[in-house]
C-alpha cells in the first residue's frame, strides 16, 4: 500500500506557475499612484493658504510699518509729483507678496522710518492717550518736487506721546496755496485718517495710500469725527496763497462713514449758509453722541455722530439763533476767528463759547459762555485774559477749559470763572491750537512754525513741555 504522503510531498515540491493578474490590474494601480499624489499636492497646497490666511489677518498699522522702506517717499511727499493730477490714484504702494526678497528675514523686524528733516507742524490729532500724527511741511519751504519727494507735505507718528516720532506717509500735496495744498490732519484709528484743508485727501490703511476726494471746488474748513460718522464743512472761497479759508461767503455741512469715501450734504445742516456775501466761517464740534455746527448767522444746529440723520436747529430763548456771538471771518487755518465751540462733558449737553471782539494791539476781550443743555440757554463766565488773540479753545470731562492764543495758554478749572496761565518754556508767538486727549493729557501746536515740535502736558493743561519732531 502506497504512502499517502509520498503524493502530498510530490504535490508540495512541484514548481508553482503563477497566475496572471485579472485584465487592467496594473492600469489600476497607477491610477491610485497618481491619486495619491494628487490627495498630497492639495494637502500642501491647503498648507500654504493657511499660512497665507494667517499672515493676513496681521493688523493693518503693523503691515505698513514693515512695508514702509527707508527711502523719501516713506517720510513724506511731495506736490511736485504729478501723479497726483489723478484723485483717485494710489501712491507708493507696498510690494507684493510675490515681489518681495527671497532673503531670510531678520530675527528683529525694521522699525518705522525717520521723521523728515526740518519738520514744521501745522496740526495734530490723537486717537488715544498714546497714538497720534502730526501733519505739516518738511524739508526747504518753497522748493517742492523731485528730485526730492519728501520735503512738502509730512506725517510724523507716535505711539508713546511724543516721546519719540516717525515718519508716516503723507498725501503727494503741499501746503496751503489758495485752493490746493493741506494743513490739518484728523484720524479716527490708526487706519481711517483725513488731510485737509483746502483740499481733502482720505487714507483708510494707516497711510499707506492717499485718494484725493472730490469736493466741486469747494475748500474744506474744518473735519472732525466721532460715533460712526466723519463730518466736514465744504465752503465757497476765494482766499489765495496760504489764506487758504479767506474770503469763504457760503459753508455746507457734509459726512461720511469713517471707513468710506462717499460723502453727502448733512440732512439738515447741508444747505448752503451765508451773510449776504461777507466773508464768514463755521464752528464744529462733535461729542461721544451728537455733533453741534455754529453756522455763520450764529445759528446753532445739532444733530447725531451715531448715524447719517438729521440736524436741526437748537431751539431756546433766542431761537432761531440762541448763540451769544457769530463765528466771523475765518482764520488762517479755518477756524472761526469771531466764536471759538467746544465741548466739556462726555455728556452732549455740555459746551463752553468764547466770543472774540476784533484784536487791537495785541490784545482782544474774550468773553466767556458755558451752557449745560446742549446750547438752548447760555450763562456769561468772567473774561479769560485780554493778551493775545484766540486761536483755538478746548474742553475736557472734568469741565476744565483750555485756551490756546498767541499770547500762550491759558486754562480755567471752574467753567471760566477764574483762570491761569500755562507754565514751562512756552514758545514765543503762542499757539495755533490745544486739544485735550483726556483730562489730564493735552498737545499743543506752536503758532511759530519753525519750533519743529509740539508742546505736550500731563497735568491737565498747567504745565507743558515741548517734543521735537524728529
């Protein structure tokens, strides 16, 4: 009898002959190779636009400093550049992504560039306790346009209040020049900021690019902005060379959201005012909830900084014109020069007056006014000093009033009734505005130019020290 595992070796021993694969095996397998790399690519590719995604979400102010590059355009432009022929044309724009240098970048990002040389200040304006710009001419006065681009119209910025400045680029304009040229500046953040007076530029990245806005060849006055809107008096004038706001017979109120370029007359306060043809101005001032326009025939109108509404005027015991005094003729920076408009309360309620009699001899009588019911009725303060001539006057929430001239400053802790004169080395010649950034902290601008520095006070307005700028 045969062994049965004879056969089963026999079988286990025999040379195996593979079967062929089913028909399309191997197309098969390369179409799952090529899908697998496909499924890779777009792993990376998602990768990267995460990254891309993130790096965008950086805070605008933070990009523009590092897009800012050391050369003259980065600290300021000029009116020579004829590029801004086009309002709606950007300047010096950043480099793309794409276009940027291969190179590692350093461990320690470049900071902001320089301020320009010999920087005159014309404005200033503070989006809280510590950041602000201040707007004037740099470089030769007179000599603007290439080769050098940044000797006109300048910004400096600073985040640590005053106590070191940078450059900040400035719309491609020069200084006042009848119809043409800026020499205010307000910003609302660090993004949304405007350059005006006569002409209106708007930037809405930090600076970075400047549109000039089309006014119909009317001047703006003045610009201030507050809640949710920006506003604006757009005036018909006929002042040249740096009296830019001489000779302005009618004004129009005019607003726009902060973050956009479409303005419109102002419900209410956009119908042009006027004195018969006399030279004229407008006061404006804005609150946390609701803005005031002292329109030339001393009429005063209100209205909200929360929305695009109304305005109407305020009624009282003198209506239709419950104002002590007529704004007058405009002074050289637009401002009125007859009736100063402040606010000093958080409160839309509270605004002090001061009506100003014509300077002579150095000298001008200032009278007082506060009101505590948003300008339906006015209470007569004491004079403030007669040395002098008003420039500009501001409030602060505690109630205090401080009055810039071009005799010095002069503050008042008890709604007018008593007042002070501003020590520390004060400039000669006085000044040309004060605003209070809080009750304690205030900057001033000299009215001497050539001082190349703001004057700054942490006291509440009693004493003052100058920052140079740069």
């Amino acid at each position: 009898m045969a062994d049965p595992r004879d056969d089963l070796d026999a079988w286990m021993n025999a040379q195996v002959q593979p079967l062929p694969p089913p028909p399309g095996t191997f197309e098969l397998i390369r179409k799952r190779a090529r899908r697998r790399k496909v499924t890779r690519a777009a792993a990376a590719a998602a990768g990267a636009a995460a990254v891309i995604a993130v790096i965008a979400t950086v805070p605008r102010l933070v990009i523009t400093q590092l897009n800012v590059g050391p050369g003259p355009a980065a600290r300021g432009n000029a009116a020579g550049d004829t590029s801004s022929a086009s309002p709606h044309r950007h300047h010096h724009a950043s480099p793309s992504p794409s276009a940027l240098p291969s190179t590692p970048a350093p461990a320690t990002a470049p900071g902001p560039p320089a301020a320009p040389p010999n920087f005159q200040a014309t404005s200033v304006t503070f989006v809280g306790p510590h950041t602000g710009y201040v707007l004037g001419q740099a470089g030769t006065p007179g000599h603007c346009g290439p080769p050098d681009l940044y000797i006109c119209t300048s910004i400096a910025g600073t985040s640590d209040r005053g106590s070191t400045w940078h450059g900040v680029r400035a719309p491609v304009t020069g200084a006042p020049s009848g119809p043409a040229g800026v020499s205010q500046v307000r910003f609302y953040n660090t993004s949304d900021g405007w350059a005006f007076g006569p002409q209106l530029w708007a930037t809405h990245d930090g600076g970075l690019h400047w549109t000039r806005i089309r006014t119909h060849g009317l001047r703006v006055t003045a610009l201030e902005t507050a809640g949710q809107r920006v506003f604006a008096v757009w005036a018909q004038c006929s002042g040249g060379g740096t009296d830019f706001a001489a000779g302005c017979t009618t004004s129009a109120l005019y607003s726009a959201s902060p973050g956009g370029d479409q303005w419109a007359a102002v419900p209410g306060a956009g119908t042009a005012y006027s004195l018969g043809g006399a030279a004229n101005s407008s006061a404006l001032v804005l609150t946390g909830s609701r803005g005031y326009l002292l329109a030339p025939d001393g009429t005063l109108l209100s209205g909200p900084v929360t929305s695009a509404g109304a305005w109407q005027p305020v009624t009282g015991t003198a209506s239709p014109s419950p104002a002590p005094c007529q704004p007058g003729a405009a002074q050289a920076s637009g401002q009125p020069s007859g009736a100063l408009l402040a606010a000093t309360t958080t409160t839309p309620a509270g605004l002090v007056l001061v009506c100003a009699s014509p300077a002579a001899g150095g000298a001008q009588a200032k009278t007082i006014y506060t009101s505590a019911d948003g300008g339906q009725t006015w209470q007569k303060a004491a004079a403030a000093p007669a040395a002098g001539t008003t420039t500009s006057v501001a409030g602060t929430t505690t109630g205090r009033i401080i009055l810039a001239t071009t005799a010095g400053l002069e503050l008042s802790t008890d709604g007018g009734a008593t007042w002070t004169a501003g020590q520390g080395s004060l400039p000669s010649g006085g000044f040309s505005y004060a605003g209070m950034t809080s009750p304690t902290q205030g900057v001033a601008v000299p009215a001497d130019t050539a001082q190349h520095a703001v004057w700054f006070t942490a006291d509440g307005g009693q004493t003052w020290q100058a920052s140079p700028i740069p």
